[in-house]
C-alpha cells in the first residue's frame, strides 16, 4: 500500500515537471508575424532617413523659411544658441561662407537633440540653392562646412506646336521656361522671335538635372530644330576639340551666328518700324522714322546688336539716354531713350556682341518705355529687319567632315521625332502634412 502512495506521488512530481517545460518552451517561441499589430512591424523596419549627408532620424528636425532682413543671429538666438557660440561661427565660418549672402526665403533647417532641459540644436543647415548647402556644427565642436546634394543628370527629348508664344507653350506643357530663353538665344540671329506665328514648331535634345526628383536646371542643349513658316532652322551644339567650348552650327556646318543679332531686347515687342513717314505720338507731325521701337518694362537690359567700340555714350534732350556703337568701317548702331547708361558703358569701350549697355526707359522725347534702336549703313540710315547679314567665325575646314559625320546620326534622329503636345508631366501627389508640422517651429518629422 506504502508503494502504491509512493508510486503515484511520483508520477504527480513528473508531470507538473513535463508540463512546467512545455509552457517555458511555448514562451521562448517568437511571435508569429502574422500576429504583429502593423504599426508595431512598421517601426522595426522602419529605415533612418538622410539628407545634407546625416542621419536626420537622430534629430528632432526644426524646418525655418529667412525672413526679409533676417540675419544669421537672429535665426540662431530664436533656438537659444549663445551669443558666444553664434560670434565664433561668424568669425571662423568667413572663409567658407559670407553670411551676409543669406537671402530671404531660403530655407534653413536645425537639427535638435531632445533632452530633460527641451531641445539643444547640434546643427543647422542652411541652404544657398537646390543643389548647395552650408552646415554650421553646434555642437561641442563648432566648425563649418559645404555640402552638395546629389544631383541626377537625365537626357530629355521634348516637342511642341506653338499655339501662343514658345513661353507660354514650355509652360503649359510642364517643360521649364528656362528652354525659351535658350532657344532664342540659339536661333538669335536666325529665327525672328517678334514674328513668330501659331503653329510654329520645334525639336529640342538637351540634358536637366534633378535633386530628388525636382528639376534644379537645364544643362546643355546638344541638338534643336525651330520650324518658323514652314522652314526648319537645324543647331547642333560642337567642340572642336577638348580644349575649346563648343558653339553651334547649321545643318552644314554654318555658325549660327550672324554679325548682328536681330534685336536689342528680349521677349520684346516691336511698337514702331522704321518709316519713311510716320506721325510721331508727340510732336503730332508726319515725319521720318529712322528706327525700329522696341517696347519693353521700365529697366529690360539692352543689349549690343554686335562686337564693337562705343562711340557715343551721354544724354540729349530728344534722344535721352543713349549708346552709340561703330562695329566696323560699314555699320554703326545706336540705342535711344534709355533709363540708364550700363555701368562702364563709355566712349572708347570695346563691347561684346549681348553686352548689356543700358536699360530700357523713356527719357527723351519717348510716350512709354522703349529702345529706339538705329543702324547705319555705310554712313546712311536703314532699316535693319531688311539688311541681309552674313554668318560670322565660320568652322574651319578641318573640322568640317568630323562635325558632319557626328551630326549626320542626331539629325536623323530629330527628324525622326514627330511633332505633337508634350504629355504632361505627372503632379507629385500631395499628402496631409498637417499633423506632421509643430505650431511654433515648423517641426517636420518625415517625407524628406
């Protein structure tokens, strides 16, 4: 009987054993990730986030815009950096950047470090550009550095049928406007840009770069065609050799440059040509007009037409401010009624031709803001819309058949493209950012 009691105390004394390891076993089991809440997944693999070439997930990260007349001081002492620390950045930091250069409506972002005592900035990072940035290091040691974001080149190819102006269609189709300016300034002197009619066309090639996805400039053109009435005007962009910049030339290897360019402003609009008999606004008299009238903003650059040495340069009481130019023993230009004379703009100058020599105005007998714009020829006064210029700085022989052989394939390629609207480019979706801002400091805490 004494057995049997024995026995089964025995077997109570195993079981509660075999039982207490099987539940220790159960324990020790990971938990299935089916069984995980999301939010709780989420943060373990969450990744850290950089920027500026820093671990932004280490800091409390304060987003500030400069305001107008803001200074680097005053950023710095509404996150309680010491006067003391703020003194020594600005003496030490004169080398690497002038914070007298930071411009208002940048943006500059703080990186704070959270502690019992509220947030101690380590950094700040201003930015100059899209592309450039300075770090001013807070910390124990305070030091300055510059910084790029890294920046991705693509190669583009876009069209379009002008149904307004190149502006507006650039602009309408979400390509940078920036093209329109290059593109005048390519096909200056044979594509007459005040002229241009509604169906119109061009081919562009070129490269732009990008900073996260956003588009920060557009780099070289290599190749465009602009179709005005019908005719299609070809440049591609060549370098000589390593040792020289390129510059670009016809379909034949012509320069695109002529000796003058077709007009002293750009993006104007001619509000008078030269005439024979015209009534002038103020004196209300049929009279000679021996100029073409550009009107342009109070302030709109003028430009030298063509290399030459300024003859002239002061004001008279019909003429105003003006700049008279002797670009050789044939032509003479000359630019009325400007607000201001270019800085340095004097006598005896030698310009370049797209110098700026003054800006547009009304001084002088003028109604409104505009260049009166005169060219002489061979001692007379005529109409320069008319003249038939010559090509100048032609390509030398010897790089002729190189320059044929490389453009012969490109051309192929831009005639291959077919004219049509340029699709849109897809808007970046934007997201409630509302609980991810603090009231007072902006406090940004993702999507960088």
């Amino acid at each position: 009987m004494r057995k049997s009691y024995v026995l089964v105390v025995l077997l109570v004394v195993v079981c509660i054993a075999l039982a207490g390891l099987l539940m220790k076993s159960r324990m020790q089991q990971p938990v299935a990730a089916t069984n995980a809440k999301p939010g709780l997944l989420a943060a373990v693999v969450a990744k850290p986030i950089f920027k500026y070439g820093l671990n932004l997930s280490d800091f409390k990260v304060l987003k500030h815009v400069v305001k107008q007349n803001e200074i680097f001081a005053d950023i710095l002492m509404q996150y309680n950096v010491t006067y003391q620390t703020i003194d020594f950045l600005a003496h030490e930091s004169k080398s690497i950047f002038n914070l007298n250069k930071m411009k208002a409506g940048n943006n500059c972002t703080v990186l704070c470090e959270k502690t019992n005592n509220g947030l101690v900035p380590k950094k700040l990072v201003y930015e100059e550009d899209k592309v450039n940035y300075v770090v001013f290091n807070l910390d124990d040691s305070l030091y300055t550095y510059r910084g790029q974001n890294k920046v991705e080149r693509k190669h583009q190819e876009v069209n379009g049928v002008i149904n307004s102006s190149l502006y507006e269609t650039l602009e309408s189709n979400n390509m940078s406007p920036t093209l329109a300016v290059r593109l005048s300034e390519i096909f200056a002197w044979t594509v007459d840009f005040y002229k241009i009619q509604q169906g119109d066309k061009f081919k562009v090639v070129y490269d732009e770069d990008f900073v996260n996805g956003e588009s920060v400039g557009i780099g070289e053109i290599s190749s465009a065609v602009f179709n005005s009435s019908g005719k299609d005007f070809y440049a591609f962009y060549y370098a000589k050799d390593a040792a020289h910049e390129g510059d670009y030339y016809d379909e034949n290897g012509n320069s695109m440059k002529k000796e003058f360019l077709k007009a002293p402003v750009k993006f104007s609009r001619i509000s008078s040509h030269y005439s024979l008999n015209r009534f002038h606004p103020v004196t209300k008299e049929w009279k000679a007009h021996l100029g073409t009238d550009y009107a342009a903003p109070f302030g709109t650059p003028i430009m030298a037409t063509a290399d030459g040495i300024v003859e002239d340069a002061c004001f008279k009481i019909y003429n105003g401010n003006y700049v008279k130019i002797r670009h050789n023993g044939q032509y003479k230009t000359q630019y009325l009624h400007m607000s201001k004379i270019g800085k340095g703009i004097h006598p005896g100058v030698r310009v370049k031709q797209g110098e700026i020599i003054g800006y547009i105005g009304a001084t002088g007998l003028a109604t409104g803001p505009h260049v009166c714009y005169r060219f002489w020829k061979d001692g007379q006064q005529v109409d320069p819309l008319k003249q038939k210029l010559t090509f100048s700085d032609p390509m030398p022989a010897k790089y002729k058949a190189d320059f044929l052989a490389k453009t012969k394939a490109t051309k192929q390629r831009m005639d291959a493209i077919v004219y049509q609207a340029p699709k849109p480019r897809a808007e970046k979706a934007v997201e409630d950012v509302a609980d991810n801002y603090d009231s007072k400091y902006t406090l940004l805490r993702k999507d960088f």
